[in-house]
C-alpha cells in the first residue's frame, strides 16, 4: 500500500525498483554493445533521476532544452549534447554555458545554421535523415560537405547523429532490429562520406528507444542514445518494446464518485495530471487517456480512462469487454498508467518515489520550461 502520508491527489509516482531494472538493462546492453550511452533527459527532468542514470557521477547526456542543460550542469554534468536543432538567437545562451565550462555541443542540419554556429565557435554534430521521420540530411547528400567544411574551418565539427523516430510506428523486436540497422547504416555512412572529403568525424551517435534496445550491432558508432526508457510507457508497451510491468511512472487518483446508468466512475486526474497524449491510439490496443491499477499498481485489466476534462477523468471498460463497472468506493486510490511518459511527467512539478526499500514514499523535484 501507499503509505498514510500520500500526497494530495493527482500526484505522480515513480516506482524505483521498475526504474533501476529499466536502468540497468539499457546499460548492459549498450556495455554488450560497445558503445557509450548517453542517457536523453527530456522525460525526467529530475537532477535525481539523472543521478541514478549516470551511476551516481556525472556522466555524457542529451538535453531537449536549454533549461535542462542550465540545470544539469550547474549539477557537474558538463558533457552535454542539445539534440534539437539549434535556433541562431540561442547561440548567446550556448556560449554563456560553454564559458562556464561546459561541453555543450549542438546540432543543425543546414547551412545558415553552420554558419551561424561557426561565427560563435560552438561545435556541432550534423543531423542525418535516417528514416524521413523529421529533420537531417540523407547521408548521400551533397549538403553534407558542403556543411561540414563551415564546421571545420571553424574547428567546430564533433560528428554526426541521427534519430529513428519512425521506430515507434512499428512492433517488435525484429522489426525495431531492422531499424536499428537501417540508423546506424545512416550515421555510419554520413560519417564515411565526411572523412572521405578529409573532414574529421570523431562521433556517430544514434538512438531512439525502441533501436537502442532491439539494436545487434553498432559497429562504426560511438555512442547511443535513448530518453524515455528510465519509466517506459503504454507506447513502448504497444509496440512491445516492454510489458506493462516496467512501466515505473504512474498518476495516483482518487474516487470522487459515480454515474452507475452510464458506468462510469470519476476520478480527480483529468487531462492536467495525464496529458491530452493519445499516442496508443494508432496501436492495436488503443488506452485512451491511460490504463487503470489499483493503489499497488495492479493493472486492474480492460478499464481505462476514456475521458478527460482538466481536472476530471472517467474511468469506463473498453469497449467489447464483458465484466462489471467498476464499484469502488469513493475515496479509493488507483494508480493510471501513461500513454507517454514525457507527456505526463510534464505535468508535475515532483515525483513521489516509491522506494524499492518498502519505506515512506520520497520527493524528487523536477522541472520544466525551455
């Protein structure tokens, strides 16, 4: 049980145990691997959860804002990667970072951008396509060169990256393996294409969660990279990249009460506590708003919040399954997993621990912003 002294619900709990488990698989398979991890930090947020990710000390990591790399390395973490493709006015912020003595590196995929971070003397990964999911250049583009010689004459190129963020549209490991291939190929051959025209390209990162798990081989690549497989979530679980039993963030909730004739049961967790994310809608399983436990965290199976209004939910049986409504007391605590880890953490400003240790449940703070 959730001890006496619980938070006011909603509140967001992080179950250490599951989180040390997911912790400890991805950095054993990346030691397997041959590769450095460098842990992505936009889901957590939480100077304490990066603690446990890097093994206590200070390690390499990939930021989502500058907020995060502000806040991580006034914490030791000064090996720093900004995977969003920088934006010329932050360069001001970048600098300020790196005369503190952080190693803050960027990254851009055209040349305004090179130029720009070439003026400032910040250095630079190059983003490659690896899947035409987002940003980047097709390693075989000419754009390449040209890019990397902006970088170089101003000894600002650090190398290449790509992300396979069309990963998340498939399921299981073989075909997660498939892309995992198909990114490092990318980066790899990026990579190639830069030393053949004598430019320097000591890393090639790559990573996605899904890729970063189902990957066999990362020959030529020198890190990886991975964010929200700390919690997981109900889209990794979707597309079976975990079970519902790693997901270790929740949003505890309490009954506030009844509509029996429609068979619902309100609780005070609405789209502020769960995010308005619906990425599980495409899947085969569709979780709407999130899946339903108990107060240990039980999944209390085919009940699921199939609204939210900004402080109510409503909890009902998907559709086409045959048991009861839920007859819960009002005042009972359930726990509801989310869609999307990053979404829903985003929405809280701590997390309540619940300690592998069995004790009383601890407060991590974390932040948001830009």
């Amino acid at each position: 049980m959730i001890d006496a002294q619980a938070p006011d619900t909603p509140a967001l709990l992080l179950d250490e145990a599951r989180m040390l488990r997911n912790i400890a698989r991805l950095a054993d398979h990346a030691q397997k691997l041959g590769v450095t991890l460098r842990p992505h930090l936009k889901t957590a947020k939480s100077v304490d959860v990066a603690r446990q990710l890097t093994g206590g000390a200070p390690g390499p990591i990939t930021v989502s804002t500058l907020a995060e790399a502000e806040v991580f390395f006034a914490d030791g973490y000064n090996d720093i990667l900004y995977a969003v493709g920088i934006a010329p006015q932050k360069l001001k912020r970048v600098q300020a970072l790196r005369q503190k003595g952080c190693d803050l590196v960027v990254i851009l995929d055209n040349a305004a951008q090179a130029q720009a971070v070439a003026e400032a003397a910040v250095p630079a990964m190059i983003e490659i396509d690896s899947d035409g999911h987002r940003g980047g250049l097709r390693p075989d583009d000419p754009a390449l060169v040209e890019i990397g010689r902006i970088l170089h004459t101003a000894e600002c190129l650090r190398g290449v990256m790509t992300h396979a963020g069309e990963s998340y549209t498939v399921r299981g490991r073989e075909a997660h393996a498939d892309f995992a291939e198909q990114e490092r190929k990318a980066a790899v051959t990026a990579a190639e294409n830069l030393r053949a025209a004598d430019l320097p390209c000591p890393a090639v990162s790559v990573g996605s969660t899904p890729t970063a798990h189902a990957a066999r081989d990362l020959t030529g690549v020198t890190e990886l990279r991975a964010g929200v497989y700390m919690f997981f979530d109900l889209v990794m679980a979707g597309i079976d990249v975990c079970t519902q039993d790693d997901i270790a963030l929740s949003v505890l909730t309490t009954v506030i009460g009844h509509q029996p004739a429609k068979g619902w049961t309100m609780i005070d967790a609405g789209w502020m506590a769960l995010s308005r994310d619906r990425g599980t809608a495409a899947q085969d399983v569709d979780q709407s708003y999130g899946l339903v436990c108990d107060e240990e965290g039980r999944v209390l199976t085919d009940y699921i919040v199939v609204s939210a209004n900004q402080e109510h939910g409503i909890i009902a049986l998907r559709d086409g399954a045959e048991q009861p409504p839920l007859n819960l007391p009002v005042g009972t605590r359930l726990r509801i997993l989310p869609n999307h880890a990053c979404a829903t953490a985003a929405q809280h400003d701590r997390y309540h621990l619940v300690p592998q240790s069995g004790g009383p449940l601890e407060v991590w703070p974390r932040f948001n912003g830009w």
